[in-house]
C-alpha cells in the first residue's frame, strides 16, 4: 500500500527510506488506538481477578485517556527541544514499560497507576508520528502520508474489542498487554535504525504554569466525575475537586490572555469553525464515547456471552465505521457540516437510546444491525466534527489547532467513560445489582448518555453559513475516526 502513495523518487534509497518511516508511524499509530479499544472486552475478565466489581472498572479506561489528554499539549515543544526521535523511543519504550507494569499488577490501584504510565508513551506516539511525517515529506505528498498513516486508526478498533476477548479466553487478561512488548521492542530499534534524527532545535520557554494550570484542570474535572463511582468519592470531596478544577481552567484562560506564547493561544477561538468544531466534539463524545465501554459490559454481565462473544459483536461497529468513510466526503460537500452534523448528531442520539431497548431474547440480526447502524453514523461524527474544527486553520494557527483538537477528543473519550460509569453506579444504586434490575441500569444508563448526544447537536446548530461550506481542499482530508 505504501507502493500507492505517489511516484517514486529519482532516488530509490531515499524513497525506502521514507517507506520505513511511514511504517514505523503507522505501527506505533496502530498499537496506540489498539490498546485503547482491547481492554474493554476484558474488564470483566479483569474485575473477577482483582475481585472487583465489573460495573466499577471504568478507571482503567479514564486513566488511559486522560493522561493522554494531559501530554498531548507538551507533546510537539518535547519533540522540538530533545529530538523527534528520541521522543519516538522514549515513547515506545514507556508504552511497553506500561504494559508490563498492567500485566503484573495484583490490584485495581496498581492496575490504573500502571495504565498512566502506559498514558504517557500513548500520549506522545500519534502527536509526535504525526510531526515526524510534516516534517519528513514535501509539502505535496503530505496528505497521502497521512492517509496511509491514518488506516491503522481504523484497523486497530476493527481488531481490538474480539482480539481482547479471544485472548481472555485462551490464556488470561494479562495477554492483552504483553503483547504489546514484541511489537514495541522491534519499534524501537527500528526507529534507531530508520527514523532520521534532526538535530534539535531553538524553541521558547515552555510555558510550564499554563500547562500546569490546564493538566490540574483536566484531571480534577475528570477525577470529580470518576469519584461519583469508581474511586468512592464522598460528595463533599467531588464538589470540591469540581470547583477547583473549574477555577484551573479559568485561570488558565486568564494566564493565555496575557501571555505572548501560551500553549493555547485564545486567538484560536476566534476562528467560528475551530470555536464549533471543538465545543461539539467536547460535549458529542461526553455521550457516544462510552459505547465501547457499555456494550461489552452489556452483553457479558446481563446476557451471558463470553468475553470473545462480545469482542465478535463490536466487529459491526468498527465495519460500519470503515465503510462509512466513502459516503461521508460527499454527504458534507452536498449538505454543508451545519446540516449534517445536527441531523447526525441527533441520529447517533438516538441509535445509543436504541439500546435501552436492549434484552437477552432480542433478535440477533437485529442486534448486529444496531451495532452496524451505530458505528456508522458515529463514523460520519468524528470524520464531520474533526475536518470542521482544523478546515479553518491558517499555518500559523494548524499545529496548535491540531493538538488542541486531539487534548479535546482524549479529555472526551476519558469524561465521557467517567460519566457513564458514575450514571450506571448511580442506576445500579436505585434498580439493585442483580438480573433484571442490573439490565435496567445499563438500559437506563444507555437513556442518559444518549440525552447528553442529543444535547450537543444545538451546539453544530449554532454554525454560521459562511463556516459551514466546504472548501474543495478538504475533500482529500485524511480522517483517522
């Protein structure tokens, strides 16, 4: 495939080379969005080990992507002052260093602390692979690179959720990261090997206390939603932890406004597009990124399948999703992101409230038809939401558009899983934890997070004419998902 991506250079050495590096990117690409679906086919798996309750392991997914969230914005400054390619190391090996830390842990607390640790590689290896390949390749085979780089963003959710199951099944849950240490060791000397090493360049200050300010908000807001659940949080504590990292947030937009070089600078948000894209990516994802989360606790802990079972029925989702990337550039070019956006957005609500409907005699054509039905039209989501956020962006403004966009989408995925874990906690609570009343929670649960989609769509609703046409440069924009 790599062979498809433009005529050959006149020379064939560089050519290789360049080769190498996309693969190089992409496998690191793959490993990070397979890690990110793999583990929750097997939290009940993991939950009867560590003799936890399956409907309180939503930590092992918020820890992941919240310390992803809290790198990404540091990620491109470390690359600029220590190297792309030690960064790319570094990465790999704290991601393989991770898993291992996962695979060994004896107890749910050293599970998450080692899921951080796994954060912190994941974190930096598509942001910096993403750097690399800007500034490797000329201008105008950027975006083909990109879009090679961008298929193992599809394959690896594809994989993920029925690879997690299988290896539940045929050894045990500790197999779902260990794994990763082959890949991730052959990653690593390859990129010593291949990966070119520019030397380091002259950047700024890194604005350490806006980072700070930010990371601190971040975490407390997520910790907050977290504690109504997982980490027992008394309400005071959670009331507590919410305004503080509200007032973070707040202050940071203050240290920005003052600030010559802030690592966000407010001026992005005055570009109408990037200002929609963002808040609707935000608050879309808080509902629909629990879905991988939901599903697979709903059919192992409510309806008997096993853990490979439900790792097969999320093979619908991520088909659909796949083969939704065709239709999407011409819907939009058609019907403008205003248009299809609100439409979709209260499409993907309602397919979630589909799933109240849920039961273990429902037809099961009818269930993978569901599942199909949702991974599309969540597909036309994140491809609609993301090319609106970055068509807007100048040079100037692209990189720090792009990471702010990609901090935005993990602090979703992570607040959205904490969020749905405390609404099913909260459910659990009022129906009771056994049988029927536990499909109830996960029914009424599913109800929720679906108002929350539904919500969002009046904030796409909001797009001005003007921001909501399609320019023909973004008919080719690469779209991971």
């Amino acid at each position: 495939m790599a062979s498809q991506l433009t005529p050959p250079s006149t020379d064939p050495q560089q050519e290789r080379s360049l080769k190498l590096l996309l693969w190089l990117v992409a496998i690191g690409f793959f490993m990070q969005t397979l890690d990110a679906t793999i583990v929750n086919t097997a939290l009940p798996a993991m939950a009867a080990s560590l003799g936890e309750s399956p409907l309180r392991m939503q930590s092992v997914v918020v820890a992941y992507s919240l310390t992803m969230a809290m790198l990404i914005p540091a990620s491109g400054w470390m690359a600029d002052r220590f190297g792309m390619r030690r960064i790319y190391v570094a990465a790999i090996l704290l991601f393989v260093l991770g898993s291992v830390l996962c695979a060994v842990a004896s107890n749910l607390t050293l599970l998450v602390s080692a899921r951080v640790v796994q954060g912190l590689g994941g974190a930096l290896l598509l942001p910096v692979g993403r750097l690399v390949v800007l500034r490797t390749f000329p201008r105008e085979r950027f975006l083909q690179a990109m879009s090679f780089v961008a298929i193992p963003g599809l394959v690896g959710p594809l994989v993920g959720p029925t690879l997690g199951g299988w290896l539940v099944e045929v050894a045990s849950w500790h197999w779902i990261f260990l794994i990763n240490v082959p890949v991730g060791v052959i990653g690593a000397l390859a990129t010593l090997r291949y990966m070119p090493a520019p030397s380091t360049e002259a950047v700024g200050r890194f604005d350490l206390a806006g980072y700070l300010l930010l990371a601190f908000g971040m975490v407390a807001l997520s910790l907050a939603l977290d504690g109504l659940s997982g980490l027992g949080l008394r309400q005071a504590s959670v009331l507590v932890l919410m305004i503080f990292g509200l007032a973070s947030l707040a202050a940071y937009w203050l240290h920005a406004l003052r600030r010559p070089d802030p690592l966000f600078s407010p001026r992005l948000f005055q570009v109408g597009s990037l200002r929609i894209g963002l808040l609707g990516n935000l608050f879309s994802r808080l509902g629909s990124s629990c879905m991988p989360f939901l599903i697979p606790l709903l059919l192992q802990v409510t309806m008997g399948y096993s853990p490979a079972q439900a790792g097969m029925m999320m093979l619908p989702v991520a088909i659909a999703s796949m083969s939704m990337k065709k239709l999407t550039t011409p819907l939009i070019t058609r019907h403008g992101y205003r248009l299809v956006l609100v439409v979709n957005t209260l499409l993907v609500g309602l397919t979630m409230a589909s799933f109240a409907f849920s039961s273990p005699d429902q037809p099961l054509a009818v269930r993978i038809a569901q599942l199909a039905l949702f991974g599309a039209v969540n597909s036309l989501q994140f491809t609609a939401m993301n090319t609106l956020t970055l068509k807007d962006l100048g040079p100037a403004m692209a990189s720090s558009g792009n990471s702010l966009l990609s901090m935005v989408q993990m602090l979703a995925m992570g607040m959205g899983v904490a969020a749905a874990g405390a609404v099913l906690a909260a459910f659990t609570a009022y129906f009771g934890g056994e049988g029927v009343r536990t499909l109830s929670s996960f029914r009424a649960t599913f109800a929720t997070m679906a108002l929350i989609t539904i919500a969002s769509a009046g904030i796409f609703w909001q797009l001005a004419p003007a921001d909501s046409r399609v320019v023909p440069a973004e008919r080719d924009v690469p779209e991971a998902g």
